[in-house]
C-alpha cells in the first residue's frame, strides 16, 4: 500500500507507518470537518475579494467546498484515508475535484492558524450548546422548586442533621451554581469570540488580505490582536474544560446527593424506573446508576484538563506539535458535558419527591434546637452560652423520653428551666424554625419563593 508523505516539500522519503501513526491526526480530527470547510469558505471568500485570487477560482473553490461538505455529511468521504489531519484531507480532496484552484486555497494561511481557527469555531459553538442546556437545567430545577417551597426538609451539616430547610431551597443551591456555571461560560464566550484565521504560521503574512472580512463572516467579533499569541495558546480550550470541570463538580454532588436520597435509609425522592437499573443477581434491586455514572464522568473530566495544563505548560512560541494533544480531551469532555447535562435533566424532571419522608426525617435530631437556645437568649435575656447548656438538657431530656424536642410538652421544658414561657411550645415546631430564618437569602417559604422569582426573571432575561 503506498503510504502518503508527510505534508513538506523538503521530505523526500516516504514516511515510516510509525510515524505516520504518532503523527496523524485525522483519526480524531475529522471532528472538525465542519469548522475546518466554514473556515476555509470564509477565508477564500476574503482572498478573492482583496484580489489575491480570482473570482473564477474562488468561484471553483466554494463549489468544491460545499461539494465536499455533503460528500462528508452522506458518507461518500470516509476521512479515513491516510492523510496527515483533517486540513491535509479536505485540501487534498479540493485538489482532487478542481486541481489548481484548490491549490490556491492555502494562500496567506498555514495550519497553524487554520488549527487555531477550527477548534476555536468548535469549542464557541459547544459553549454556547452547554450553556443553553445548563438553561434548560435551571428551568427544570425552579419548576421543580416551586412545588416544594413548603416541603420540609433536614438540612445537613458534615451529612448530621442541623435544621430544618426547605426542599425548594436545597434544589435553589443548585440552580444557584448552575447559574454561575452558565456565566462562566458565557463570559470565556465573549473572551475568545476573536478570530485567529490570518495569522499564518506565526507571524501574519505579507499578501494584503483582510482579517476582518473574515472574522465577520465567522460570527467573530474581531480578528484577534496578536498572531504569535494566537497560534501559540490554547487558553480558549483550557477554559471550557475548566468551566466543563466545574459545572461537572457540581452535577456530581448532586448526583451524590441524589444516590443517598434514593437509598432506603432516605427515600426522599424516587428516580423514575427510566433512569434506574436492575441488578443481574439481586431481583429486588433498583440501582442509581445513572447518578453514579454523572459522578463518576467528573473524574473524565478533570483528567482531561490536567492533561492539557500539562502538554502546555512547557511550549515556547510559537506552535509546537505536541498541541495537536489539544484535541481528545476536549472532544470528549464536551461529549461529556452534554450528555450529562441531558440526563440529569430528564432526571430532576421525572423524579418523584416523597414530601413524607422528608417530613418524618425533620422529627430526627431536634433540628429546632437552634430556636430554642435562640428564643431564651431574645426572650429570657440568658447570655448564649447559658443558652446553649439549658438546650442540651432539653435534647438529653427528650432523647430520654425518645422524643424529638419539637414533641416536648411545656411542662417538660419548664422543668429545665423556670425562665422557659409557653410560647416557646409554637417555636420548636420544624416549620415554624424554617420559617423563622427569614433573612435574605434565608430558608424561610417566602425568601424561598423570593429566591424563585428572582432567578426565573434572570432566566427570561437570557432568553
Ligand atoms: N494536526 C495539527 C494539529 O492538530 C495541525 C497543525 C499542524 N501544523 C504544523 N505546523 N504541523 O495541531
């Protein structure tokens, strides 16, 4: 089988098949067949219209582009030849089809603008689906939310049961930092919204093109500034597995946090039979494997941005090969996140919360011990301190009594203490306390409800 050359016109030989098999990148690269073809268009477009090709070889050109495109699209192009990456591919079959005119197409460019261009129109467009889909997470939380703003729930510290909160309020958590996820990736979106094409192998090109025609033709909002910069760096691609890792750190604790809620010590929530397993042993098992797996992809994820961090740490400028691992990492962290983001919405959607047990799981632990220690301190004028050691007797007299102290009668706390008065029979119920913590940004249903508007009106506004 003849083997192809690698890419140069100082190599003479034929290239070994090993190293043809480190070096090429075609075999992951075709992923970016589309913004390798759009990118090409565009700079064709601008080396006709300043005069640096005719308008008959561009004309031949984006014919043969757009030809190669629907080859690709039906199969009829495998890319799965021997060429050294997907630049190598698409140029070699232009050729192929129009002959000279596709050889004009490399004018004014290299591969190490091209590269820059491609995975830089990738890794927008992916931002721009996860943060549309972290949208569509925020929208499924709030629904979720508004149902449950009275729902009681143990909130947790080191997973002990602290106080009473509401379900709605533990769901905003999350939307909270989804909405900040969201951002983050907006704004490395306006950041690298810049267009790298033009900048040639590094240090721009004498031929009088025009960076700007094509930057506006690629929905970029300026040629980048610098072209040694922007062949050298992949910051651009660092941020969205950053910001991928991040959001993914997220899913993951509430993935976690889903698992235990589904276990039968818990049983606040029950994911829909759709997103649960069966064992091939056990016949009464119901798995969370697909909470465990969104758990488990995060491990994926940060693998890939350490990896990363690691092939560029080291680079002088400008372009050096060992960029071409850029690549796989962010190929499938972007897959992943995705994904993810899908089945963990279809999950929130389809579960069903058990508003009982949430509700029996507050009567353990004297989650309104706080109330308590809090009302002698506003009530009784007792320093806190004191406060705190007559709540203690009260929690060791109902544990006694095997009660919940929100249970205890009046009598039963007035025996502790003479300064105890009768209202505070009212405050150690689980609601009231919840209700109680009305500061801003607090757990009470109204500031929950509060929380609720206020991120729906942000949510409309990105729309
Ligand atoms: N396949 C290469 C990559 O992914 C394209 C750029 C190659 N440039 C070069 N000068 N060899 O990085």
């Amino acid at each position: 089988m003849s083997q192809k050359k690698i890419a140069s016109a100082r190599i003479t030989e034929t290239s070994s098949k090993l190293l043809q098999e480190l070096n090429n990148s075609l075999p992951f690269d075709k992923l970016l067949y589309r913004e390798d073809i759009e990118g090409s268009r565009a700079h064709a477009y601008m080396l006709a219209e300043q005069g640096i090709i005719s308008k008959e070889d561009y004309a031949q050109i984006e014919k043969g582009l757009v030809e190669i495109y629907e080859e690709i699209e039906s199969g009829e192009f495998l890319l799965d030849g021997d060429d050294e990456d997907i630049h190598m591919a698409i140029e070699g079959r232009l050729t192929q089809k129009i002959g000279d005119a596709g050889k004009r197409l490399h004018t004014a460019r290299s591969r190490n603008d091209q590269v820059a261009l491609d995975f830089r129109l990738y890794v927008q467009k992916n931002t721009k689906k996860i943060a549309n889909l972290l949208l569509q997470n925020i929208e499924t939380l709030l629904r979720v939310a508004s149902e449950n703003s009275e729902t009681l729930l143990p909130g947790m510290t080191h997973l002990q049961h602290a106080q009473p909160i509401n379900f709605a309020y533990h769901l905003m958590a999350y939307a909270s930092m989804f909405k900040r996820d969201y951002e983050r990736f907006m704004s490395s979106y306006e950041r690298n919204n810049y267009s790298p094409i033009g900048c040639a192998a590094l240090a721009g090109t004498p031929h009088p093109i025009n960076r700007k025609t094509t930057a506006e033709r690629l929905g970029f909002k300026a040629p980048t500034l610098n072209c040694l910069d922007t062949v050298s760096d992949r910051d651009f691609a660092l941020e969205i597995l950053f910001n991928i890792s991040t959001m993914m750190m997220h899913i993951s604790r509430l993935s976690e946090e889903l698992i235990l809620w589904s276990a039968s010590e818990f049983r606040f929530v029950q994911l829909s039979d759709k997103h649960a397993t069966g064992s091939s042993i056990m016949p009464q098992k119901k798995n969370p494997d697909i909470p465990e797996l969104l758990r488990g992809k995060t491990g994926r994820v940060n693998g890939n941005l350490v990896a990363l961090l690691t092939v560029m740490k080291g680079l002088p400028l400008a372009y050096n090969k060992d960029m071409q691992e850029d690549k796989e990492g962010v190929f499938d962290s972007v897959k992943t996140a995705l994904l993810s983001l899908e089945v963990l919405n279809e999950m929130i959607d389809e579960m069903s919360v058990n508003v009982e047990e949430m509700n029996r799981a507050c009567m353990i632990g004297h989650l309104s011990a706080t109330d308590l220690a809090d009302y002698l301190v506003k009530e009784a004028g007792i320093p806190f301190r004191d406060a705190y050691h007559i709540t203690g007797n009260v929690v060791n007299m109902a544990e006694e009594k095997g009660l919940d102290i929100s249970e205890l009668s009046f009598d039963d706390l007035k025996s502790i203490d003479e300064r105890i008065t009768k209202g505070v029979v009212e405050l150690l119920d689980n609601r009231a306390s919840m209700n109680a913590r009305q500061s801003e940004g607090g757990t009470s249903s109204i500031r929950t409800q509060e929380q609720i508007v206020l991120l729906n009106s942000w949510l409309k506004s990105q729309r």
